[in-house]
C-alpha cells in the first residue's frame, strides 16, 4: 500500500492545494489525515493562507480518498461541512501486514496507546518524527502548515518497505525508516 499521510492543516488552503496535488499525481491508495483540518486553534498564530472554506473544497474533492480522524481543534460542525468522517478519535488501518493505529495524539500519545499494533500514526506536535521503538513505528508527519521544532512543513509517505517523512517545500526526505523488522 501507499499511503501519502498529513496532519494540521490548520485552515492552510496553499498547504490543503500542495497535499491534494501530491496525492492526485503520486498514485496514492489513501491519504491519511491526523486532524485538526480546518481551525488554527486558539495557541496557533494563524496560518498566512488561512482559508478554511477552501480547504473544505480541496479536502472534498477527495473524500472517498481520505481516513481522517478527529485532532483537538475538530468540532461537531467540522463534520457537518466535510463529506467524510472527521470526529473519530483513532481509526485503524491495515496494510503491508502491519496493524497502524491513527490518532491525532492529543489524547493517545506515545507513551500511552493501545497495544497489538504495529504502528502509531499521530500529529498534534507539529514536529516530525520517525523512528522506532520495542518493535513499534512511530510516524508524526509534522504539520503542513504551522511547523515547529525548525523543522518546515512536512508530509510522509508509506510505502513498503519503507516510510519517509518529506518536505513540503522543497520534496527532500526528512527521515527514512525500514518497515521491515
């Protein structure tokens, strides 16, 4: 499988129109949003590109493309202007033999998850991570909109047997991880 995987858009819609361009042309099987779509939150400056209408019409054009799940800035009326389900707190997702656990990670982190899995999908940070630990991924895209750490806005891609985190303004690999293993 290959997943092009995202997370805090945070209303960004040069950022929503980068993702969306990325997977229509990357021959993608799903994108794997980690949360907080639409609202930059009351601790987040706002976005230079903030426009959350438009990200709703990007986002949508790709709605039975998209396994989302709920970030801490989602709202009840986040779901009733997006075509696809928005308010879930985790979701899971099986591919390449490995059970892959989403989150935004505001509620499930790291350090507290649920077990049996292979991997840990979350954003919330808006710092990127890749790396593993006793046996499990760990996968934090970073933020495509609001980044932090020093780090620039940044996606990652899943694509067996490996995963990378990338840029998203110059397409250079971050971190590269095996999936083997």
């Amino acid at each position: 499988m290959r997943f092009l995987i995202a997370s805090d858009i945070h209303g960004d819609a040069e950022s929503a129109e980068r993702i969306s361009s990325l997977y229509k042309n990357g021959g993608y099987d799903k994108l794997l949003l980690l949360g907080d779509l639409l609202y930059h939150g009351p601790r987040n400056d706002l976005p230079a590109a903030y426009n959350p209408k438009a990200v709703i019409k990007i986002l949508s054009e790709l709605k039975d493309e998209i396994i989302s799940v709920r970030g801490n800035c989602e709202a009840e009326v986040d779901q009733m202007v997006l075509p696809f389900p928005v308010l879930s707190e985790s979701a899971m997702v099986f591919a390449d033999g490995k059970a892959i656990f989403m989150t935004h990670g505001h509620i499930h982190t790291p350090e507290k998850h649920p077990g049996g899995i292979d991997a840990f999908l979350s954003g919330h940070t808006h710092i990127p991570v890749l790396e593993r630990k006793d046996g499990i991924i760990y996968l934090n895209p970073g933020s495509v909109s609001i980044p932090k750490g020093g780090f620039p806005p940044s996606y990652a891609v899943w694509e067996y047997p490996e995963a990378r985190i990338i840029s998203l303004i110059d397409g250079k690999t971050i971190f590269r991880l095996s999936l083997e293993g």
